[in-house]
C-alpha cells in the first residue's frame, strides 16, 4: 500500500542509516523517563500507525515506525501516529543531531483540512514550502529556494495548485525518493515499531 492510498499522510525521509536513527530517536524519548516497546516487523504495516489516517487521540499511546527503504538504502523512512508527523521529535532529531531531513504532509483535497507541506531541514538551514486549507487556501514559504524546485509552480493564480501531491512527489524523487515506486515500500531488514508502555 502506497501514500496516495491513504486521505492524510505525514512522514519523513532521513538521510542516515536506520540504526543509527534508532539510537539517536531513542535517546531522545527515553530521556524524560517514558518506556517504550521496540518491536522489530518481518514485513512494512503503515496500517500499524496509520489507518486511514493518523490514529492519535489525546488518550492515545505514541507509537511510530521506522524503516530502510531499497528504494534508497542508508536512509531511514520515519511516520508517527501523531498527527502533525510529530513535528517536536522531528525537530529535536535535526537540531541535536544535524542529520538532513524531508518531512511531508500529503492530503486529498477532499480531507477536512487539506494539507501539502515539504520542509527541508539541513545542519544549518531550512527550506519549508506548504499550501494548506482552513477557511481557504494559503501559501507559505521560507527560506532560500533549492536546487529542486520550479518557482513558477508558486506564481499560479489558483493558490491550491501551488504545491500538491504531484509537486511534492517531483521534488522527493530529485533527492532520491520515489514514493511510487513500491520498493520504496520494502524494507531492508527489519521495521522498527516503538509503542509507548
């Protein structure tokens, strides 16, 4: 099962080895004393987190997945039962650790609030396109355009075409990322799945 197949989607793509990625995740949400279960999956489940779209109640335990995609070996592939992606995680990885990330948010335009977001983050700087829906469309930028992406994709009229899931798609593959390809899907080894205790 792909990404398109889901309303919602938010996950991140991380340009290290999975491994590494779980010590350095797990150091970070074991340091206020929270214990979590770390169960290692034969086979990719994003159901197991994400069903149609992310699970995550107030009430709910955290719980996320980790996996190396073939697709792009040496690069760990991130989705949370957190709404936003778990944006907080996310950015403490980046700012610890310095490891270059994407974090995506996908939606159809008929999701209650639809939501396209691409924010890159680096060592040293960050780049976020999104273009999202509340009472009406909004188009967002920040920081210096990359290599990757066509400016005159942000110029259109009609604000929702500005950034959608086939731009999004387009700027994953130019860094590597071909969400649908379906060894993207298949693991290298085992899937990591952390659920809080």
């Amino acid at each position: 099962m792909q990404f398109k197949d889901y309303s919602y989607v938010s996950f991140t793509c991380i340009k290290e080895n999975i491994n590494i990625i779980q010590e350095a995740l797990y150091q970070i949400i074991t340091k206020k004393g929270d214990k979590w279960l770390i169960t290692n999956l034969d086979s990719l489940d994003i159901s197991s987190v994400y069903f149609p779209k992310p699970q995550r109640k107030v009430s709910d335990k955290r719980k996320f997945i980790l996996w190396e995609s073939l697709h792009y070996p040496n690069t760990t592939i991130f989705m949370s039962n957190v709404s936003d992606g778990w944006d907080t995680l996310i950015h403490i990885l980046n700012h610890q650790f310095k490891y270059e990330l994407v974090k995506v948010h996908l939606s159809g335009n008929n999701y209650e609030f639809p939501n396209f977001s691409f924010h890159h983050r680096m060592a040293n700087k960050q780049r976020l396109v999104m273009c999202i829906k509340e009472n009406r469309w909004i188009f967002y930028e920040k920081g210096e355009i990359m290599f990757y992406e066509k400016k005159e994709y942000y110029l259109d009229k009609i604000i929702k075409k500005r950034l959608t899931f086939f731009i999004i798609q387009e700027y994953l593959v130019q860094l590597g990322w071909d969400i649908t390809d379906d060894t993207f899907y298949s693991p290298i080894g085992s899937v990591r799945l952390f659920e809080e205790i």
